[in-house]
C-alpha cells in the first residue's frame, strides 16, 4: 500500500459506546497499525438534540481501557482538527454553498406538517413517499420556486434546509473491500438532507467534507451505514474529489443468531454489551474480563485469520488482520465463548498480575486480618494453586475462602461417607505427625504423610479424603499438601481437631 494510511473512528456521544462500536474501533486500528497509518477519533455531534453529556468521556475511556489508544482526536492534537464536528461548525456551511452553486444541492422549505401531510397520503395510497425526482418540483423548495421567490424566503428568515440533488435514473456503483460490487438505483433514493434549519451540517455532508479534509485513505464502518455509501459516493464525486476506499463490517447478532445484539439482549442473557459500565448497565471491566480478552473475542466476530488459532495478542492480531478476510454475513455473538476467552487470559496470566485485584477482594470479602500475615509471594502462591478451575479473578476469592477462614461447615455427605471407623485413629495421628514435621513444605509433607500410609498398610482413600475435609470443608481443592503448605502447621492442627469435634456429632 503506497499512500499513507489513515482511518477514523467516528462515534456520536448519544451514548455507551456498544461492543459493536468498540469492534469497529478495534478493526480500524488494526488496519492502521497493519500498514504504518493512523488511527483517528472523530466525534460526530452535528445532533446536538442526542448529545448526552459524559459520553465522549467514556468513549474515549473505553478505548484506552481496550488498549487501543487513537493517534490524533479531541485530546490528542494532530494536523488536521478539530476533532468535534461541532467545533468544525461553521467551515460546512462552504461547501453546502459550492454544492448549491453547482446545480447539486438546493433549498427546501417545506414545513414538518407539509411533509408529514405527504407522507400520510401516500401510505394510504399503499405507497412510500420519497422527496426526489419524481415530485420534488411539486414541493416547496429552490427548484420548484424562481429565484426571486427564493431569495425572498430566505431574506425574509424562511426556516429552510438544504438537499442533495439525486440524478435521475441512474445506477451508482462502487467497490467495497469485504462485500465486492456494490450498486444502488437512485430512483429508489431520496433527496437527503445535508445541511439543517438550525444551521448543524448532516452526518452525511460533514462526514464526507471531514474524510476529505483529514485524508482519510479508508472508511471502515458498520453494516448499517451501506444504505449511505450511494449518497457518499455522489457527494465526493460533486466535489471533484477522490473517494476514499470503503468496508462495511457485518452486523454482531443475538446469541440466537436472529437480529442485531442489543443492550436488551445483554440484560435479558446476562452478559455485558459495554466495554465499560454505562447508567445502569454493567460493562466487561466491571464484569471481571481482562481487555485483552475483550480484544481478542471481538477480532474473532466476524474476522477469520485463515488459521484454527484462536489466542491472540494485540501485536499478533496487528500483523494477522487483512480486511479482505472480514466475512460479509453477521457474526453470532456466544457469551460463552466470551468466558472461555477470558478463561485463557486467566491461566496465562501471572499471579502477579492477577494479585492486586485479587487482593483487594480478598480484603472486601475477608478483611483485613485474613492477608495481615500472609505476604505478597503467599497471596500469588493461592492464586496459581486455584486459578485452573476459574474464569474471572472474582471467581477466585471463593475459591480459595478456605485459605482465609477456617471451615464452618462440612459436606456432610462426604463426612458420613468418608468418617469410618478408624477414622479417629488415623486423624490422632495425622496430628502428631503434623506436629512433629520440621520441614513444612509441600514435597516434605507428602513423603513423610506417604510413609505413615505405606508403613500402616492403609488406604490413600482412608487417609487423605479426611484429610482434605478438615482442611478445605470440601472434597475439592488443589494438591492436598501445597494447601498445608500455606496454612502452616498450627493452622492445620486446629482444622483438624475442628472436624473431629464435627465428627463426635455423626
């Protein structure tokens, strides 16, 4: 690729930014760093009637948190701001002007009521009403009006907007990287408003004089906005500039596979559809997910990397990414397979890495008292024995409760079942061989504890399920001796003198 690559993102702050959009983001700034370019955040607010305020903030959070960080935008300064298309404001009204005065735009005052007068006539006539060719010189606009009536109206504050003249039948045609050809008939297009009444450019006007005027190379956006590209396409050719090259990424569908995913879904299933916690919605940070994690399911919806490999770094994914294997058909989202990811992450994960997270739960969930004597290199010991079986950090203080807390209770089936009758005696002597061990590390321990079982001719059956019972709760935990290890030997002696009390009450 000889130009210079450079992408945008271009969200409205009329909200979270959903996964969707994060995935848009995601793509754009693989692409980008794929080819040397530059990855821009644009933010679209020529709808002021849907600013929420906070919500450029968390956009901008949310990329960062995602690891993915824009090269120029709002906070960022490059060449070519600035970066809000409010504060680009009064630049658009120029080029409306130059359409204007090219025959390719025009002036429209027909009222809402007018309009809405229209629409319903139609519908009851089985029809759809289309303001182009076909009737726009029996509207109230600059075409059907002289000149002079029109300079009249507008000298005289007459609310006016301005529309795109779509060529009558004609067939529109362009290339798209992931779908190929791509035409559109512009008797089935309206006359789409560009510049507004409150004097705001339209998405579709500021997003192409913008494109143009920061030297965006590629425009990588949703599914949703193929239906504009014929528009786009025609207002780049009015202006006698070259177009940038275009890829419309496939929709993310229900777990279903039947609809686009939506925040809805998101409650109703259970799972997260923000990068971050918006109002009332909790996000995939508050969740427990790592962001590289997040990165890496979403490369996957709706890319293929040509490969069965499904783990992926930031920096592998960069130098894997091709637009060209970008699937044209919705992507199904599975919030199982979103745990499995966050799962690897988990595993893969250093102790050190999970351990100031997991302290801090263990301090809400325990207190203070459960780590005040337990170091740093102990905390990441627990960690490693009982991350296998889990998926979130969260997951893994009730994992490992047992280590913070001393039993309460025990799995009374398993007691009954495991507490036979020379139970006692096996149990009085774990305790005096605990005692006695002068080296309590886990390796020492299982030699010494082995020995008694092979000198005594018992079972392990016999021995280590009591064992692990007094000192767990539960016949579930990691090695049995890296667990005594941790404990220590008085803590040990006392869980299991604390179940032979239990066991006097079988």
């Amino acid at each position: 690729m000889t130009e210079k690559v450079r992408v945008r993102f271009a969200p409205s702050p009329t909200g979270g930014l959903h996964i969707g959009g994060l995935r848009t983001a995601l793509f754009n700034y693989l692409f980008a760093k794929k080819h040397g370019g530059d990855f821009i955040l644009r933010i679209e607010d020529t709808d002021q009637t849907r600013f929420v305020a906070g919500a450029e903030e968390y956009i901008e959070e949310a990329l960062n948190w995602a690891g993915i960080p824009y090269d120029e935008g709002p906070n960022k300064a490059g060449d070519f701001g600035p970066y809000r298309q409010s504060e680009r404001k009064d630049s658009y009204a120029a080029y409306v002007n130059t359409l204007v005065e090219k025959g390719s735009a025009y002036y429209a005052f027909d009222t809402p009521e007018s309009l809405d007068f229209h629409r319903t006539d139609h519908e009851s006539k089985g029809k759809t009403f289309i303001y182009n060719a076909h009737n726009r010189l029996k509207l109230d606009n600059s075409l059907s009006l002289s000149e002079e009536e029109t300079a009249s109206k507008i000298a005289a504050g007459t609310p006016y907007v301005v529309r795109f003249k779509t060529p009558e039948n004609t067939t529109i045609t362009t290339a798209d990287i992931i779908r190929g050809t791509v035409s559109f008939k512009t008797d089935t297009l309206d006359d789409k408003v560009l510049f507004k009444s409150d004097g705001m450019p339209t998405y579709h006007l500021a997003n192409v004089v913008d494109d143009h005027l920061m030297q965006i190379s590629h425009v990588i956006r949703g599914e949703e906005w193929l239906p504009s590209l014929a528009l786009h396409i025609q207002l780049y050719q009015a202006f006698g500039w070259e177009a940038p090259k275009f890829a419309h990424l496939p929709l993310i569908m229900k777990p279903t596979g039947k609809g686009k995913l939506s925040k809805r879904d998101g409650e109703k299933g259970g799972f997260p559809v923000f990068p971050l916690a918006w109002l009332n919605s909790e996000g995939y940070k508050e969740a427990g997910y790592f962001p590289e994690a997040v990165i890496n399911f979403l490369a996957l919806l709706g890319w293929n990397p040509g490969t069965e490999q499904e783990l992926f770094g930031l920096n592998e994914l960069v130098a894997t990414f091709e637009l060209e294997r970008v699937q044209k058909s919705g992507a199904r989202f599975d919030p199982e397979k979103t745990k499995w990811f966050n799962q690897q992450y988990l595993q893969i994960s250093t102790a050190s890495k999970i351990l100031p997270e997991f302290k801090k739960g263990v301090l809400a969930a325990f207190g203070a008292a459960a780590v005040e004597n337990k170091s740093d290199h102990v905390l990441e010991t627990i960690i490693d024995l009982v991350k296998e079986r889990a998926a979130f950090t969260h997951e893994l203080i009730e994992l490992s409760a047992y280590f913070f807390v001393d039993p309460t209770s025990y799995d009374q089936k398993a007691l009954k079942k495991q507490w036979k009758e020379n139970t006692p005696q096996i149990v009085a002597a774990l305790t005096e061989i605990i005692k006695g061990q002068t080296d309590f590390c886990s390796a020492s321990l299982e030699l010494t504890i082995k020995n008694y079982i092979a000198e005594q001719s018992l079972s392990f059956g016999a021995v280590m399920p009591p064992l692990r019972l007094a000192l767990v709760g539960a016949l579930s935990g990691p090695h049995v001796f890296d667990i005594m290890e941790v404990l220590g030997k008085d803590r040990c002696i006392e869980r299991i003198l604390a179940l032979e009390n239990a066991a006097k009450d079988l």
